[in-house]
C-alpha cells in the first residue's frame, strides 16, 4: 500500500512539474513572440508581394504552399539549429543574431533605395505580373521558392529572436518555447497573408451584391487595399530598420560598446521628461527611430561593402 501510494505521489509531482513546465513555456513563448513583433510584422508585409498578379484562385493554394515551407524551416532545420547552439554553442547566439540583424538592416537599407527608384520597380513588376497571367507554372515555383528563401532568414531571426529571450536552462522548455513561437507565428502571418490577399476579391463580391452596408464595405476594401498594402510594405520595411538596428546596438552593448545605446536612452528618457502625458509612447519612439537610424547606416554600410567586393565578380561575369 506504501509503495502504491508513493508511486502516486510520484506521478503527481511529475503531472505539477509538467503543468510548470508547459506553463513556464506558454509565458515564455508569449514574450518571445512579442520581441519578434518587429520581424513578424516585416514577414506578413513581404509575403503578399509574390502573390501579386496570380489568378485569384491560385493565391490561396501560393500562401499554403509558402506557409508550409516556412514551417517546415521552423521546425525541421531552425529549431534543432537553436537547440544545438543553446546546448554547446551559447557564446555564438549573440554574434549569429548581430549578423541577422545586419542582414534585416541590409535588406530594410535595399528597400529605402528601391523605394526612391520606385518607377523601374514598378516597370519590372508589371513584367513579372504579364507573364503570370499567362499561367507560367514555372515562374509560380520561382516565386514560391524565392518566398521561402526570404521567409528562411526571416523566420531564423524570429527563432533567434525566441531564444535569446528564453530564460529556462532546460532544452525541453526550451523546445517547447521555439515549437509554440514557430507555430503560433507563421498560422498569424500567413493567416493575416491569406485575408490580406483575398480582401479584394471579398470586396468585388460585396459590391456586386450592392447592399447598403455591402456595397459601401466591398468599394472600400477593392479601393483601399492598394494603399493598404503600399502602407503595410512601409512598416515592413521601417520595422526591418528598427528591428535590425535593435539588435546591432544591443549587440554592441554586450561586447562592451555601449555608447550608441546609452545616447539613445538617454535621448528617449529626456524626450519622455518633456512630455510626461504620452512618456511612455515618446520614448519608444525615439527608441526606435535612433534604432532605425542605426539600421539605416549598417545596411548603407553593407550594401557599399557588398557592392565592392561583388564588383570583380559582376565585370568578369559582363567579359563573358
């Protein structure tokens, strides 16, 4: 009788240990993915962009397809990476994550520029959207392909992102944290993808129905989702220049250089002293505009070095 009840026992330590556990990994995987906010919003913001002149009954089918690739990144190459770095590599988290968030200043730095030279973009986009009308299944898997390579170094630096707030020593809560923020984030993204992309269609519908609360909902969604997109694309790529450059000056700071982040501070703290009402909303914005801006030149800084070092590559390529 002893011994059942102590196997009892037993069992409901380890059923309180496991609730912890899984509850210790919920919290956590919450404040992961709330620090990854700014890269998730870039990831919905760049997607909807390779759906753009399919027909409308391929959008949905691209989305799942990319959603998939995307969590299979997640789940079968990104978490075991992390686990493997959090195990034996830990000291190598904060320069891997420097270097994405170099990477996400380099491509936020890339559509500041591609943003002044808007009307070649938008010249080689309406290209791209005549051949997809002509039902170019090989163009779709290129875009396909090329969404998922994009989503893979987005989708690293969430999961870098992730681990670097996980503050359990265990790998299993560890896992359980990186499973939970890979999951949860990519049904967010490419759900929000997927209504983001169909918006217009619903709004045709809505309009042909022409109801009085229909008609006037179907014409706002057809004629607002352009700028709502062209909006979403901005805070993607602000968010790529804040996010970025977040990283880099906190980077900084745990190698010792802590001069960007402490003027940055102490500009949000005087900026939130002079506008007690709204404290709290000014220094965040001041904290992210100095990140940005530090984002902006590490990306400038990038691009330059990129276009140097590349240069004897592209003249041999034009030799042959």
């Amino acid at each position: 009788m002893s011994g059942l009840l102590a196997l009892l026992d037993d069992v409901v330590a380890l059923t309180k240990l496991t609730a912890a556990t899984l509850d210790d990994a919920a919290s956590q995987a919450v404040q992961a993915s709330a620090k990854a906010a700014g890269v998730v919003i870039d990831d919905a913001a760049v997607t909807p962009r390779y759906v753009t002149g399919l027909a409308a009954q391929r959008e949905l089918p691209i989305v799942g397809r990319i959603a998939i690739g995307s969590l299979r990144n997640k789940l079968l190459f990104l978490l075991p990476a992390a686990l493997l770095l959090s195990a034996y590599f830990p000291d190598a988290i904060t320069p891997l994550l420097m270097l994405g968030g170099l990477y996400l200043a380099f491509e936020g730095y890339e559509k500041v520029h591609h943003l002044l030279a808007a009307r070649s973009e938008t010249e080689q986009g309406l290209k791209v959207v005549a051949e997809l009308a002509k039902g170019d299944t090989a163009l779709e898997d290129q875009k396909v392909a090329g969404a998922i390579r994009t989503d893979f170094i987005l989708s690293a630096e969430i999961m870098a992102i992730a681990l670097a707030s996980i503050t359990a020593p265990d790998l299993v809560t560890q896992a359980l944290v990186l499973a939970a923020v890979a999951i949860f984030i990519t049904v967010a993204v490419y759900g929000v993808v997927a209504l983001i992309v169909k918006a217009d269609d619903l709004g045709v519908r809505l309009v042909k129905r022409n109801g009085a609360i229909s008609g006037p909902i179907g014409r706002a969604l057809v004629y607002g989702m352009p700028a709502f997109l062209e909006t979403l694309s901005l805070i993607g790529m602000l968010a790529m220049l804040w996010v970025g450059g977040g990283i880099l000056v906190h980077g900084l700071a745990e190698f010792g250089i802590v001069q960007p982040e402490h003027v940055i501070h102490h500009i949000a703290e005087a900026v939130a002293g002079a506008v007690p009402l709204a404290g709290g909303v000014a220094s965040w914005l001041v904290t992210a505009t100095g990140s940005a801006i530090v984002g902006l030149v590490a990306g400038a800084v990038t691009a330059a070095v990129v276009a140097i070092g590349g240069a004897p590559f592209r003249k041999r390529q034009a030799g042959h």
